[in-house]
C-alpha cells in the first residue's frame, strides 16, 4: 500500500447536546487525535463548552 485517502465527516445535523457529548468525550478520553477533532468542531462552531 502507497497511499490512503480519508474523509472526516463532521455531522452538522447532531442536536447539540449530542455534539457536547461528542466534545466531551473527546477531551476526556485523550488520545493523541483527539484535540485536534475537538479543535475541528470548535472551528466549524460546534463545540460545546465542558459539562460539569
């Protein structure tokens, strides 16, 4: 295998509080792409601040 080509697909359509799960569980669970996803849907303004 030379190369692959992924497509990340960021689901506009989530209600919000499902978007905060997402957010949340991202930023909980730490894996090393994590906060760049997390980044990304604060970019497109789907970010939901931390639960407490």
């Amino acid at each position: 295998m030379f190369q692959v080509l992924a497509k990340f697909k960021y689901d506009d359509h989530k209600s919000a509080e499902h978007r905060a799960r997402v957010a949340d569980g991202l930023r909980g669970r730490g894996e090393p792409r994590d906060a760049g996803a997390e980044a990304q849907l604060a970019r497109r303004g789907l970010r939901h601040e931390p639960s407490e």
